[in-house]
C-alpha cells in the first residue's frame, strides 16, 4: 500500500540520511513522498543532493532572523505551505522552540548519534570514547519539547574500539543510521507508528525505553 506521505526534510549539513530516504524512496521500499528539503544552512551539501533529485529545495539562513521565535515562525510557514504530513529532522543543528515543536508533536522525527537517554546534546561520539563506552549507537525519536528527549522508536548500536578516533566512530554510527531511519519514517508513513501520551506505539504495542529491536 501507498499511503505517499508528504514528508518535509531539514538539513544543516552533508545530507547522507536525506540521501538515504530519497534512494529508499526511489526503489520503492518506502511509501512517502519527500516534497520539500529545507536548511538553514546556504553551504549545505544536502541541497545539492535535492537539487539532484529534482525536489524542492529551500535555503532559510538563520542568520536573517533577529530571533529564534522569528526563525521557527518563518520555518513553519515554508513547512505548511508543502502541507507536509511528517516532519524529518535529518542532522538539522538547531534547538527548536516549545511553540515549534508543539506545532508538529507526534509528526516531526529525528535522528541522534548516541543511544538516548545517553549523550543527548553535541560532540556524542567524543563523549562516548572519553566515557570509555565499549557501546555506542545512534537512535530515531519523536520530537517532544525536551532536548533529544522525545519517545525512542529505534536504536541501533556500533562497538567502540580502543583506538577510535570520533570521526571513525561517527563513520561506523551512520552506516547504521542509513538503514534505521528510513525503516522508521516508512512506519510513520504505513500509519504503523505513532505517540500517544509522549510514549511511541508500533502496531499497536507500545516500544520500549530503548525503541524497538535495541540490539
Ligand atoms: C547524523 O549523524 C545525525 O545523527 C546527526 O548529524 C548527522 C547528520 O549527518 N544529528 C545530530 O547530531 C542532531 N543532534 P547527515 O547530514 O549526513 O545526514
């Protein structure tokens, strides 16, 4: 079935998740349709990416707004104006307002390099190693009002060897997230997947603290 799903992308930076939607899209293992990618960032390799595909692409330059308030307001605007279903936050660095994140509750999804409620916040992989974790991950969740600290939907974890380097790890993190969020947005899409009462439900069942299929 094809529900074709309208699902909106924000980006900051390389893209490699929005890279990994469109080509999940394309062979037809995923039933949304990505009408418009946005960042807020103009140097974005991710734009490019959707220039490729031949989707919309928008550039909202944080920089142009006297506020956070001012920012969202406008990003919501160019949001709605796609009628978009889902909200995908794929490596989009910017902390969101209440009103915002209000806005879109049970129908905005992100991606977080580290296995929440760990590590929420920046530089996750570094934390990780200076922790001396002999795990580490990356996890898919609704977006809630509290940082990095909506409902887990999934996790996938990666070993920490003794001699990782952060970017070597953050390598070995997203080959994972390229398999892990397009399975979770296409359970949004497939109305598998929702929240209710900040808790996340797949097929009925409510998932666990760690999302489903922690290991
Ligand atoms: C991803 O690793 C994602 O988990 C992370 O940014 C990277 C974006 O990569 N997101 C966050 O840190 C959000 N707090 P990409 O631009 O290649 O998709």
């Amino acid at each position: 079935m094809n529900t074709n799903t309208s699902i909106v992308v924000l980006i900051s930076g390389n893209g490699s998740n929005l890279q990994a939607i469109l080509d999940r899209i394309d062979i037809g293992n995923l039933d949304g349709q990505v009408v418009a990618v946005i960042s807020n960032d103009p140097q974005a390799y991710g734009l490019e990416r959707a220039r490729l595909a031949g989707i919309k692409e928008y550039c909202l330059d944080h920089r142009d707004y006297p506020s956070r308030e001012d920012y969202d307001r406008a990003l919501m605007k160019l949001i709605d104006n796609h009628d978009a279903e889902l909200v995908v936050l794929a490596g989009f660095m910017r902390i969101l307002t209440e009103g915002f994140v209000q806005h879109y509750v049970g129908r905005m999804l992100n991606i977080h390099p580290s296995l929440l409620p760990k590590y929420k916040g920046l530089n996750t992989h570094q934390r990780a190693i200076d922790a001396g974790d002999k795990e580490h991950g990356a996890s898919v969740h609704f977006v809630t009002p509290e940082l990095d600290g909506g409902p887990v939907i999934v996790q996938s974890k990666v070993p920490v060897f003794e001699d990782d380097t952060a970017s070597e790890l953050a390598s070995r993190v997203q080959e994972q997230e390229r398999d892990m969020y397009p399975l979770a947005i296409n359970w949004f899409c497939q109305n598998r997947l929702i929240m209710d009462n900040n808790k996340a439900f797949l097929d009925g069942v409510m998932l666990e603290e760690s999302g489903y299929a922690s290991d």
